[in-house]
RNA sequence: UCCCGGGUAGCUCAGCCGGCAGAGCAGGUGGCUGUUAACCACCCUGUCGGGGGUUCGAAUCCCUCCCCGGGAGCCA
C-alpha cells in the first residue's frame, strides 16, 4: 500500500504535495463547515492535523471516523494557518478500514491511568505514552548494537534453554516435555529427567554471562542481548519474569576496564536516546515529570562517582539517617541505603566497587586482600541495582576452591573449568537489564510498562 | 513471600459514625466558520470485586476469597 510516514511527512514534507496517509484516529474535532482530526501512525510522537471542509465528499463520512478508528486518507500537505503544527492535510478523500465503536472503544479522548492501561496490554500502545516508551525502547535497542558494533565486539547468541543450574541467579524455569499428569520417578521419587527430552533437567536460562565467557575467551569481545527468565516470586516496579538482558565480556580486561565500558555504554545510550527520542522524551517529561532531557544531558557527559563497598559502608555508618535495616560491613546494601548514596550523597550514578566476597558470585575474582571480590554494581537513582558487573576469576586453584565453598557440583561445571586450564587469561564483563534501562531513560516508574507484554508472578496475557 | 492502601457508571473518584446511588471526564443529541484532550446546552450510564454473616434495613459493620497499587525481600 503507497503511503507516506507522518514520522516523514513532518520532517520532509514540500507544501502543496499531494499526499496518501494511513493511521489511528487519535481526536475528532469539529465545527460549523469544518472537522479536524488527529491522526497517529505510530511512527512519531506527533500526530497529523487532518482538516475535513464540508465541501469535501470525505465530511459525510466522518460519523464513522471516531477516536482509534483506522483511515487512509488522501489530500494536500499544506502549512497550517494555526498555532500548533507546521503541516496539516486538507483531505479530500477518506477510506475507513475499520471503525471504533465510541461507546465500547476503552481508549477514548481522555486521560487515563497507567494501571487502567496495563488491563488492556493490545490496545495501549496506541496511547502517546506506550507508543513513545516503545519507540525510546526501539532507539535504546538499536544503540546498543550501534555501540558495540563500533568497538568490535561481536554480538554472539548464547542458549535460551540451558543445562546451567548454579549461577544463583535466582530461581528457574524448568522446561520439560515430560507428561505432566504422570511424571516419571526414580527410586527415591524424584522426577526422572533422565527420561526428559534433554535426558536431563533443563531450564530456561538466567544468564548467559557463563557462556558469553567461553566466547569472549576465543573472540576476544562479545555481548549477548536476548530474554532472559527469573522464577522468583517478586513483585515489585522493578522486576519481571521474562527480561531482556546485555552482557558484555571481554578478555584481557580488568575490573577498571569493564568500569570503563559500563559508563562509556551508559553515556552513548543516553546522548542517543537524545538525539533520536527529543520528542518522546519532552512528551514524558511534559506528562509525567519523571525524565528530563537536562538531566539525560546530564547523564550523557558527567563521569560517574566511584566508591568502594568498603567507603561506601562508612559513609553510610557516619549518616544521619535511620536506616531500616543494619548497615554493618559483610552486609549486602538494602534498597535504602543505595538510595541514599545516589538520592543523598551523590545525586547522580555511583558505581560501588569490591564488595565482600562472601554477598557476591562465586565467579568474582579475588582481591589480593582475599577477603572482597572484584565486583562491580551500578546505583542510580530512583531505580537502584541496574548494572552487575566483575572481573572473572581466571585462576583455576582459586575458581575451584570458591566453587567448593559454595556447593556447586564440579562435575557440571568442568567445561567452566576448562577456560582455566586451557589458556586462561584475565577477563570481565557484566549485565544490564534492558527494561530498568528503559525505565531509567523514560522515566516510568513500573517496569511493567517498558515491555509490550510483562510478565511477572500470576500475571501472563497473550 | 511479607507489610500497608485500594476495588462504587466506560474512565477517575466522592459517598463509608447503617436509612432512596452521586460528581467530573468519556459517550449520545443539538448549537457554533480554524479547532489543538475545542467550547456551550441537554440526555444516557450501576452485579457498589465475589461469597457468607450481623441487622427491620448494608456501598457503609464483621469474616473470607479474588484482583490491583505502593513498599520490602530476592535481583538485572
């Protein structure tokens, strides 16, 4: 079908060009001899003023041209006489491709609440804020490959099914074709997943930060970006079940140098979402005030503050404020006690570094001073925890020691090990959960609205 | 999973010390020569989340279940 983009039009457009346009009705309009519809196509933030004169045969069909009825229309770009818009269309013809029964539509021309619109995931993409957090998510997406393409990283596909049940990354999916209605059992009355599809258990991966290892460990620099899937029974703004999450890996890297990456990937994303998201993101900040383009300016240049697990735990010991929860070291920080480092102290992005071994992964490598682990975590505001990161342990004696300490079955794990034996060489990377980004930028408070279809505990549609 | 707060018209909410079910928005009809979530007038709208109980009488009080939101834990 000929057509041309509103996104187009707007940028592009010659007045007096003849012109064919399809979209969603947004608003109708109308006076004595004159009807004026918004009109959305999805591809911008903005809409199309389409201008009806009653002389124009397409007038007479305007009763059925009600808010998220679907149109093609044909007419005349010209330069619009009124405040609000550089272009309209004068449209002398009209062809509905579907209407929208004002009465049932649940999407009328009013506000309406984030909660009312999460109920009807199918349709809230048509509202100017999911469309304009969908295409923030788009511009993220695309930058993100745009940033590692450009420093040779080679983007690899790490496994959605996988046999790894020892990251402690949290609970898993297991997947299985074994019939439900009569599990299999062996003698001790366990599931027998040796009868299984896989001839054992199988889940749904949590990370694939293990096997972007090996890669990175013949490619030299890679990342992943694909869905990754949490069982945990949390509910909350910050969590889902099924995320998408980016991991970088490098070989000969340090912790210094995945810091270095974390902030410079952080700052690309930003000035991008700047340079091809001004309008979503006013919208946002216009509607909701939870974004700012000065604050993402801001994000985009400013070097992030960096403080040790350690100085962070006596900075908060020598604040003022109840806290909930202890803050003693050899404790992993509480919601609240990140928020106070980036809310209160440093009123931006802050990466805490080297924390106790004991509160993170096994695959951390160990400090010289054998008691912290060289970890690193982003803190933002608002948000909290949305980059984990480390320098791997590539030290075979220490990795299988730390493995022993923390119960992992070593036989699983021998191809792990094998990268130690097989020339082994320092190496690190980390993860970013994709919607927290995008919750971040957008300034949505639930990360539920970041993802067309989130799930979550009890929660599934479609 | 735990702690709070909610569930009343299509949507947002008032009514909650028991006594006839309300408002704004949306929708409909009419008006208006250029509107910007237009404006003005009139009209329509109910399983008061489900079930049980107390009472002459329950949206309102009690029990219970379900759902939603906020916070916490777990994490990205």
């Amino acid at each position: 079908m000929q057509r041309s983009r509103i996104k187009n039009i707007l940028s592009d457009g010659n007045a007096g060009q003849s012109i064919t346009v399809c979209g969603w009705v947004r608003t109708r309009r109308e006076s004595k001899g004159i009807a004026f519809i918004a009109l959305s196509d999805g591809s911008t933030q903005d809409t199309l003023q389409l201008v009806i004169p009653e002389a124009a045969p397409a007038f007479q069909k305007l009763t059925h041209c009600n808010t998220g009825a679907a149109v093609k229309v044909t007419g005349l770009l010209k330069e619009s006489p009124a405040q609000g818009q550089k272009f309209e269309v004068e449209v002398s013809e009209i062809e509905i491709f579907g209407d929208a029964d004002p009465a049932a539509y649940p999407l009328q021309k009013k506000g309406h609440t984030l909660e009312f619109l999460r109920e009807i995931g199918h349709l809230r993409p048509r509202t100017n804020t999911f469309g304009a957090v969908f295409r923030v998510r788009n511009i993220l997406a695309k930058a993100v490959h745009e940033f590692f393409q450009s420093r040779g990283f080679i983007w690899v596909h790490t496994p959605i099914i996988t046999a790894s049940d020892c990251e402690g990354a949290g609970d898993l999916f297991t997947i299985t074709s074994l019939p439900l209605e009569r599990l299999p059992a062996t003698a001790d009355g366990a599931v027998d997943f040796s009868q299984d599809f896989f001839g054992k258990q199988a889940y749904l991966t949590v990370s694939g930060q293990l096997e972007a290892e090996f890669l990175a460990m013949s490619l030299g620099d890679v990342y992943t970006f694909g869905p990754t899937f949490r069982a945990e029974n949390s509910n909350t703004s910050r969590h889902l079940s099924e995320f998408w999450m980016i991991e970088p890996e490098m070989a000969f890297a340090d912790l210094k140098d995945d810091m270095q990456l974390a902030e410079d990937f952080f700052h690309f994303l930003c000035r991008r979402v700047l340079e091809k998201g001004d309008s979503e993101i006013a919208f946002l900040e216009k509607f909701y005030k939870n974004t700012s383009v000065t604050e993402l300016r801001d994000l985009s240049e400013k070097p992030f503050v960096h403080i040790s697990y350690t100085d962070a735990i006596e900075e908060l010991e020598k604040s003022k404020e109840k806290f909930e929860f202890p803050v003693k070291w050899g404790l992993d920080l509480q919601s609240e006690h990140e928020r106070y480092l980036t809310d209160k102290v440093f009123k931006g992005p802050v990466i805490v570094t080297d924390y106790p071994k004991e509160i993170k992964a096994f695959y951390m490598r160990l400090n010289p001073d054998e008691k912290t682990v060289a970890a690193m975590d982003l803190l933002v505001p608002k948000i909290g925890e949305i980059i984990g990161g480390s320098q791997r342990e590539e030290r075979l004696d220490v990795l299988t020691e730390r493995m022993l300490h923390a119960e992992i079955p070593l036989e699983n794990m021998q191809w792990y090990l094998d990268l130690r034996r097989f020339g082994s060489a320092p190496h690190a990377g980390f993860g970013l959960g994709f919607e927290r980004l995008v919750q971040y930028v957008t300034g949505m408070h639930n990360i539920r609205d970041v993802i067309p279809c989130p799930r979550a505990p009890q929660t599934i549609k479609f």
